[in-house]
C-alpha cells in the first residue's frame, strides 16, 4: 500500500472574534445548571474556566443554531436571535454562508454542518443548479471516508496519451510526455488582494505542506520562503519550491530565464502569437510544463481547441471572482429568443470539455478552471462538468480571515489586520481549510462509488442538473406547441 | 465513644446509611429555627453522630443497636419548628430522614398517596400537578416534610375545609424503638397518638395521604375590618353562614403594615383584615354578598397577592433581625378577648406585636403572636424571651392550648393535654420505648445536665409562679433593655447573617443539598458557618470547602421567606474563605461533575421552574 495522503487538522482559533449567523443572550435567571454546555455540540456554551461552577458568555460566533440550547435550557432563559452583522457580510455571490462556514473549516479543519437542517437551495444559477448523486452513500459510511477504502484524490497535469507503442523488443517507443501529480485537485491561483508578503508566505507553507501548487505574479518578484533575505534566487530552494510563476504579456515583454530554470511549471498570459513564447521556453528547459491562462470569454472553446492542437499540454481557463465568463454569449431561451449574457463557469467548463471530447483530443489537455470556487462542492462540481483540477484565490483569504468587506479596495482599514497575520498561523489555517475541503470531496466520491477523482471528470451522470430536470417535466407540455408550429 | 460507634454502625448499614461526625456538621444539627441562647448550657444539643439513613432496613438496624446501647435517638425532618421538638438533649444520635423520601405508591382512583415521610410537601405537590391531584391541607411552611408535620402542629393551610392532619391520612407505618415496624390504620386508637407527640413513641416511616382532583381556581378574598373584634365577629358569621371556604386567615393590622414597608408601597389599607379563599366560584360569589356591608373587599390583585405569600410568612420586620413568636391554638369565641389582654401586656413591655391567625376548624383558631428581636443583644433577647411563656400562660386562661410542646414548652404539657391522655401516653411511652431512647428529656419531662437543676424550673408546678414573677418585672426589665440597634452592619453578608430565621425553604430548592446531601451545604447553614467566620470563630478547611459547592442559581433567593440577598453574600462568604484557605479547586470540579451526572439534579432543574 502506498503511504495515504493525509492533511493533518490543528484547530486554530481566530484572531479576531468572527461575526457569527447568530446571536445567543444569557438571561438573567441563569442557575448555571450547564444543560447547554451539554447538550450544545458546538462549544458555544460552557463553564467558566477558572470557576466551574458559572456559566461562561456564549462563545456566539460557533452557533449553528441547532436550538437545543434553547429548547433545552429549564429556565428557557436562553435567547437566539441573528446576528446583527452578519447578512451584510460578503455580497450575492459569496455569501455570509460562504464565507462564514469557510472560516468555521479554517478554525476546526472540520467538515461545516448547517445547524438546524440543510435549507439548500436545490436550484437557482450556476453550480446551485447541480446536484450530485449521492446513491451509494453506503460505501464510506461503512468504515468513513478515511477507512480501509483509500480514495485518490491525486490529478496529474499535464498531456496523458490515449495509447504506448512498443516496438518488437518491448521497449516503449512513444515519447512519455512529462506530467505533474499534485494529490489533490486544488491548487492556489492569484489574490485579487491582501496581496501581503505574510499572506504570500502562509500560502507557500501550506501549499508546500499540501504539496500542491500556488500561482504568483512573475512581476511581484515572489520568492520561497527565506530567500527574500538572502537577496539571491537560489536554483535548488526553488526546486523545492511549489511556486507557478505567472508571465503576463510574453510576447512584449519576454521573461525572466531564472524563474524558468527554478520551476517545474510556469503559467503564461493568453496572446495570439503565445506559441512563439511556449517554443522558446521548452527549449531553455525542456521539463518544465506550460499552462496558458485563458479568460472564459467568447471563443474560449475555438482558443483551447487551437492550443490543444498546437501542442499545449496545460490550459488555465479563469472566469472572474463571482465565476462569470468574461463578455457576453449569444443565449437562445425557450421561446427561442436570443440575448446576450454573461455565462457562469458551470456551463462553459461543459462546453469546452464537451467540445475536446468531440473532437478525440481531451486527454491531451489538462483543464485548470478557476473564477467562484468558494466552497468544497464548487470543486467536484467544476470536475463533473470537465475540469481536471481547479485553482482557489477568496477561500485562502477567508482562511486568515478575511470577511470580503472590500475596505482595503478603497483604502480603509482591514478590519481582522491582514498584513499583520502569522504565516505559520495563516499556514494552518488554509491547511485545516483544504483538510475541510479535501473530506468533503472524499464523501462526496464515496457516496459516488468513486475511488479516484481523476473518474469524476466530465461524470455528468453523477449529477443531477436542474435544467434537464425542467426539460423532462416540462417539454411534454411545450412540446405540442412546438410541434404545431412545426406543422404549421 | 463515637468512633466506635460509628465504626459499628457503618459494618451495620454499609451504604444504606450516611455516617456524619464533622464537628461543624453535627453542630448544624445541635439547632431549629429557635434561637435560644442558653439551650447548650441546659443541654448536650451537639449529637455524637449524624446518620442519614437510605433505606427502611438500614434505619431498622440503627434503631435496633441504639435501642440494645440504649443511645438516644433524636430523628429530625426539616427542622422548620421553634420549639426545640428535633433539638439534642443529651449525647446521641440525629437521625436526619431527609433520604427517606420517596413517593411509594400512588393510587389515581382512591386518590391517596403513600409516602415516606421524608418528602417534602413542595416535592409532593409538584409531583402531584400532572396527575391533577392536589394535597388536601399543607402546612405553612411548604418546605417541610410530612413526617415534621405529623410529629408537630398539623394545622395549616386548608384546615378549615379539610380538618386537622390525622383526618386526612388513611394510616401509617410505624418503627417502634424495638425495631419493629406496624401498620396503623386510622380508624385503629393508637393512630392519633402519633400526631403532635413529636416523635415519642416511634418513627413515622410512610403515611397514606388522602388527596384530591386539583381545585380548578382559587379565588381568594380579603376584607378589611375596623379592628380586630370586627374580624373575629366577621369571621364567626362567616362560619355560621355556612360557606364552604377553603381557608380562612386573620391578620392584623401591623401585618398588613408590614407587607406595606416590605414591598416599599401603600397597597394595603392600615385596617385588620380577613383572608378568605375560595375554589369554587358560586361560593366565593356567595361570600361577596355576604361580606357586602360588613367590611371592604380589597381588589383581587391584592388578595392574590397574599395568597401567594401564605407559603412565605415570615417576613423579616423593622430593624430586628429575630423573630419570636407564641403559637396557640384558642377558641374563636375567646380569641379577641386573648389578643386585647395580650396587646395590653406587650405595649407594658415595649414590644410591638403582629398576629396571624389560621381558622383552623368551625371553632378553634391558630393564633401566631410574633414579635421582633435581635439575638445579639442577649440581655435583651432573654427579656423578650422569657415573655413566651407568658404569653402562653395569658393563652390558657382564655381556654388556649400551646400548638406545640418540644422542650421549651414541657411546662405545659399539662395544659396541652388532659390528666387522663397524659397518663396514657406516659404508659404507652413506657411500653413502646422502655429504655426512653427516643428523643428523651423532653416532651414530657425535661432533663438538663448538671443533675438536673435548671431542668426544675421547667417542672409546671415550678414554672407557673415564675411566669407570674416575670409577668410583672418584664415591663420593666423591657423598658429598660429596648434594643440599641447600634450594629456596624457593612457587608451584605454582615447584614443578613442574623436575619436568616433558619427556616429551611432555602434547603428544599438548594441543588448543591441535592446533590450533596450535606447539611453544611444548604444555604441557612452557610449562613449559621458565615455567623461564626464573623463572629471570629475558627473555621476548617473542611468547612470551608463546602461553602463553595453552590452553582450560585439564585433559587435560595427566590424562596427565601425573608428576601435576604443571599447570592451576594455567597460571593462575600467565598471571597473570604478564599482568603483564607483557598478556592477548593478539585472539590468543585468533582461537585459540578457528579451534579451534571445526577438524575436526581436534572429531575429538580426542570422541576425547579413551577416554584
């Protein structure tokens, strides 16, 4: 047996007391009897510390509102209501849910409940319009997701060939492209801010504790860990490093031979004439793998079939933070009217996939997809649709923190001291964030009957999604006008 | 002596009994609610042991060895009367049988209930609610248990309806000092002998209690009357009208005054008053009739009122922290004439007094005569003290009887019963306890220590001429030693220390008591140990400790008859033990761990809202 990956969770509090979904107030007619605190699985009631015999405040920020404290309390003097701030946390896309069960994971590593039952949403856009099948759900139950069934979570990067020639000695006569294996399908993309050399560092740790990836500027000079000090690039520490370098604008602006010598893979800007770039780096350094960043936009299924053919092995396709495609698509609705409208990553990562599955050449590719991933279910759901591996930038943020108040965009002060954060303490808390994460796409695989993710890609039949539902139940009914119209 | 002793009781029962010998534990057993200064000069009030037993079988065995060691036996409920009935006379044993207290059988169809008389009224009330069942009369004082009643007044709440205790109980099991245990059903001639004898021929183990369905409503009434003669007159034409209250109270003016200044507002008339309660509503409606032109209906807000207080009715009065108080159980007819007689003797005195009365059947009336005093002022204290007896003495002229007997009433046990029943249960006593183990020295006769010398005084014969004696020279002793009131009272716990009247409620909804089962505990003992650390007294460690096993729930608070800020003096208290010995860390985690795993304590928790 192989040595299982395992991301081992530290609970890690946070600095500043989080705004929780609720608020608990402890009356005044308290007797201390310590019904909550038992009955309360959360931790958000218990007894003082340095006097056993009171009750400590309500550590409110933990509260799931389960209400068995307040069902239970005898002198139902407990009293819930919700938390002032909390609905005015993050914006539509990255909810208050979001962003506050991404910093519960943070804290504990643990997987989020929703207190007093799940109130998904079964429908609505995007990726809230899947749902995944669950139907063997027996299987991880059996000895849980970290029993004697190891699952692999592992993708590799990189071209996979569809067949190996041998010639008659049974040696292997095709070239074995190279290929990347990160153990888990996540890796760290760019911050849109809180772009602090602290927060840059806690990344790194964790992305090297993780050994997965992250995506750092070229232009921001980031180096590993230390080196900063030394005031020199030092080729073997950046070996060691899981740095991707990102090239903006190659063409005009060329790169940095260094960077291309230390990393195993670099990440260039999408230009028209890119593969002259792409040329020049294999050769300075034939082993390292190449992604090329392309916006979800329009076209994007012509530019990735291009790259593909024109033999780029890793294609980055990135929508904007909120998961939406860049420019607008053409959209035909049921009454067969065409508009204009920006399309959500859910849809597009189906297109492309459906597009290089069409034409036989999807192996060759590895698709990163990133743009809204916010929460452990977006990254099985970005794989349903034909990802290979997604790339993550708010959560890392949500780790150490931060509650998307967007004050440092306008140069007010961030409320939890972004720039001050540990990176040690930073580090373990991303690392509990994807230990969360990685558990849930475990149980997500299990109760699939999944035992390696690389299985889930472009699985569409392991989920449900709203629209085909809506087409079954309701094109019987349209489909008679329809026809009418066709007669006619 | 006693570690022996406690030795060969504990190879007796094992774990069916608790075996107590903390000296600070067994003084809080050396005491009722009277306070009486020189009651260990007159007496071994401290017990050798403590023993709590757990079971019938365990309390057989210790009554069996007492009886072959001839070791007095003092058993003890709550400790919520005055009269020195559970005090110590000489070296022995406490039985406490606050642990024999289950519920055994409850029969919904008789509608009786057979308990062991260690319940407490409250708990047997609370247990009755959702059977829709209700106790029949209860006492006063709430918290009490039925055994206590039993053995004292057994009068109270609901007599009037319902009669005296002994007609509302079907029988009782009976432990003789042989150990033997008998049936007796009420209609049997020995049945009465149990009630008011406080605990002289045996231990009540269980009683059959007759109950009732729960009365839908309570409809209570008071009515403000001229004076007192008006109240009684009133109260007479009550019964002959023939109504059908449930409870009939009288109170004085001076009671109402005091509720007044305790609640910080003019909501009672200064006036003497009538309590009438109702349960059902075409008798209370006949009662407004018949009360229309006789007195003044008080709004039903205030009748409410104090018919919620009639199980807290000894409010702390004026400045003075000591109560005392004459109960005497007299003839309606003849009870204006006993209370102007006595109202003229006490203004000689300068004691202010309060009266209450409960109708307790169609012509007797219980009448409590309480008055104030501070205990810190012995020559004072004694004064007022001494003015009991004649209060009594005044009572039996108008046809009166003492309501209880215990120690410091023995000299008119003769009053309190006739030659013949006297004579009678002396012989009963002699055939049922021949080594006289059970609560000895008392009742019928008082013993003291030193060859009994001061114990002549309590001889009737005796006793009478000194009463005479006293009526006269304590006008003027009380004039001359009326109280200073000049005490440095700073801290809360300073304040209410002598303010606690030790009448137990606190013990009944004390959760640290429950789960313990430690008498030091209890909120009123914390107080007695809070008195010494004051008063300069040494303290161990092992006392000190048990102050801190309180969750501070403030439910001593809630029921405290006085209204004492007790959680506040809990905070004082422990800050200075803390102090001086220490915070008893493990103790308390170990406290807080067996309370959370109790049954018993999440039972009372959610019990513990109906108080």
């Amino acid at each position: 047996m192989p040595k299982k990956y395992n991301i081992e969770v530290i609970p890690t509090p946070p600095r500043h007391t989080p705004i929780g979904k609720f608020e608990i107030e402890r009356g005044a007619d308290c007797i201390n009897c310590g019904r909550c605190a038992i009955v309360c699985i959360y931790e958000v009631h218990k007894r003082q510390e340095e006097d056993l015999r009171s009750m400590a405040e309500p550590v409110v920020y933990r509260c799931k509102g389960c209400f068995s404290c307040i069902q239970e309390c005898p002198r139902a003097t407990l009293t819930i209501r919700d938390g002032t701030d909390y609905s005015r946390l993050g914006d539509s896309y990255w909810t208050p849910e979001i962003i506050n069960t991404n910093w519960y994971q943070a804290e504990t590593g643990k997987i989020p409940v929703s207190g007093a039952g799940y109130r998904g949403p079964f429908s609505g856009e995007g990726f809230d319009s899947m749902w995944t099948d669950m139907s063997e759900i027996v299987r991880p139950t059996r000895d849980g997701i970290h029993g004697r069934e190891y699952i692999s979570t592992v993708v590799e990067i990189g071209r996979k060939l569809p067949a190996i020639k041998f010639d008659s000695h049974g040696e292997i006569v095709s070239p074995i492209p190279s290929t990347i294996n990160v153990p888990l399908p996540i890796i760290f993309d760019m911050l849109p801010f809180g772009r602090f050399e602290n927060v840059y560092g806690a990344m790194a740790k964790a992305a090297s504790y993780l050994d997965t990836f992250m995506i750092v500027d070229a232009r921001e000079g980031f180096m590993g860990e230390g080196q900063k000090a030394k005031g020199k690039r030092q080729k073997a520490r950046w070996e060691e490093s899981h740095l991707i370098p990102y090239i903006t604008q190659p063409t005009i602006h060329g790169f940095d031979v260094d960077w291309i010598n230390a990393c195993k893979m670099v990440e260039l800007e999408y230009e028209e004439d890119v593969m002259g770039v792409v040329n020049e780096v294999k050769t300075l350094n034939p082993g390292t793998s190449i992604s090329v960043r392309v916006p979800f936009g329009d076209n994007v299924a012509g530019i990735v079939e291009e790259l593909t053919y024109a033999g780029i092995e890793v294609i980055h396709l990135y929508a904007d933070l909120n998961g939406q495609t860049f420019g607008k698509s053409l959209i035909k609705n049921a009454s067969q009217q065409t508009f204009r409208k920006s399309l959500l990553i859910k849809d597009m990562t189906q297109n492309v996939h459906r597009h290089l599955v069409d034409l036989k050449i999807r192996d060759d590719v590895t698709l990163i997809v990133s743009g809204g991933i916010a929460m452990a279910e977006h990254v099985a759901k970005a794989i349903i649709c034909g990802a290979d591996l997604t790339a993550i930038d708010l959560p890392l943020l949500f780790a150490l923190e931060c509650r998307y108040c967007k004050n440092c965009q306008e140069d007010l002060a961030c409320p939890v001291e972004l720039k001050d954060v540990n990176s040690e303490w930073g580090a373990q808390r991303m690392i509990n964030l994807i230990g969360a994460w990685r558990n849930q796409l475990l149980e997500i695989l299990g109760a699939m009957g999944l035992r390696e993710v690389r299985r889930l890609r472009g699985e569409v039949g392991r989920a449900i999604f709203l629209e085909n539902i809506e087409k079954e139940t309701f094109d019987n009914v349209f489909a008679r006008e329809v026809s009418h119209d066709a007669n006619g | 002596m006693a570690e022996t002793v406690k030795t060969r009781i504990e190879e007796l029962v094992g774990d069916e009994a608790r075996v107590i010998d903390g000296d600070f534990e067994r003084e809080l057993y050396s005491m009722d609610i009277g306070e009486v200064p020189f009651a260990k000069r007159l007496f071994d009030t401290t017990p050798e042991l403590v023993i709590m037993p757990k079971s019938v079988d365990a309390l057989k065995k210790i009554v069996r060895f007492a009886n072959d060691e001839k070791a007095a036996l003092f058993p003890r409920g709550s400790a919520s009367s005055g009269l020195g009935g559970v005090v110590p006379t000489v070296k022995g044993i406490v039985l406490d049988l606050s642990s024999m207290n289950k519920i055994v059988e409850l029969n919904s169809e008789k509608e009786t209930v057979k308990v062991q008389t260690g319940v407490r009224w409250s708990d047997l009330e609370d247990f009755l609610c959702p059977e829709t069942l209700s106790l029949r009369a209860y006492p006063s004082s709430f918290f009490s248990s039925v055994g206590g009643w039993i053995a004292t007044g057994g009068y109270g709440i609901g007599s009037y309806r319902f009669g005296h205790l002994k007609d509302q109980i079907e029988s009782i099991d009976v432990m003789f000092p042989s150990g033997e245990v008998k049936a007796i059903e009420s209609k049997e001639k020995e049945f009465a002998r149990f009630f008011g004898t406080e605990g002289q021929f045996g231990i009540v183990l269980s009683a059959v209690l007759k109950l009732r369905k729960t009365p839908e409503k309570a409809l209570p009434h008071l009515i403000y009357l001229e004076s007192a003669e008006d109240a009684f007159v009133f109260i007479t034409g009550l019964i002959n009208a023939e109504l059908k209250p449930n409870h009939i109270k009288y109170m004085d003016v001076s009671h109402l005054e005091e509720i007044n200044t305790f609640l910080g507002e003019d909501l009672f008339r200064l006036k003497d008053a009538v309590l009438v309660e109702f349960e059902e509503e075409e008798e209370a409606t006949k009662f407004c009739e018949f009360a229309e032109g006789r007195g003044i209906l008080a709004d039903d807000y205030l009748s409410n009122y104090l018919w919620h207080e009639r199980l807290f009715p000894m409010k702390k009065r004026g400045n003075m922290p000591t109560p005392l108080a004459c109960e005497m159980v007299i003839p309606i007819a003849n009870a204006v004439s006993y209370l102007k007689a006595a109202e003229i003797f006490l203004k000689r005195c300068g004691v202010d007094v309060e009266v209450e009365s409960h109708i307790v059947g169609k012509d007797h009336a219980l009448l409590m005569l309480t008055y104030m005093s501070d205990v810190r002022e012995p020559r004072t204290y004694l004064t007022h003290m001494s003015l009991i007896p004649v209060l009594t003495r005044l009572g039996l002229k108008f046809g009166g009887v003492p309501y209880g007997i215990g120690i410091w009433n023995t000299p008119f046990i003769n009053d309190k019963y006739d030659t013949k029943t006297l004579e009678l249960y002396r012989a009963y006593k002699k055939e049922v306890d021949p080594h006289n183990i059970l609560n000895p020295n008392k009742f019928f006769a008082v013993k003291t220590k030193m060859a009994n010398i001061p114990g002549i005084m309590f001889k009737p014969r005796i006793f009478r001429p000194l009463i005479r004696i006293s009526a006269t020279v304590i006008p003027i002793l009380g004039k001359l030693a009326s109280p200073k009131g000049d005490h440095k009272e700073e801290s809360v716990l300073e304040k209410i220390v002598y303010s606690c009247i030790k009448c137990g409620s606190c013990a009944a909804v004390c959760p640290a008591y429950l789960v313990t089962n430690e008498e030091s505990v209890t909120p009123k003992n914390k107080l007695y140990l809070a008195k010494k650390l004051l008063a300069g007294d040494a303290i161990s460690k092992i006392d000190s400790d048990k102050i801190f096993l309180c969750t501070h729930c403030e439910m001593c608070r809630a029921v405290c008859q006085n209204d004492l800020d007790l959680v506040t003096a809990w905070t004082e208290l422990e800050k200075l033990l803390e102090s001086e010995f220490g915070a008893p860390e493990e103790a308390i985690r170990d406290f807080v761990s067996t309370m959370e795993s109790s049954e018993d304590y999440w039972r009372f928790v959610y019990n513990a809202q109906k108080i």
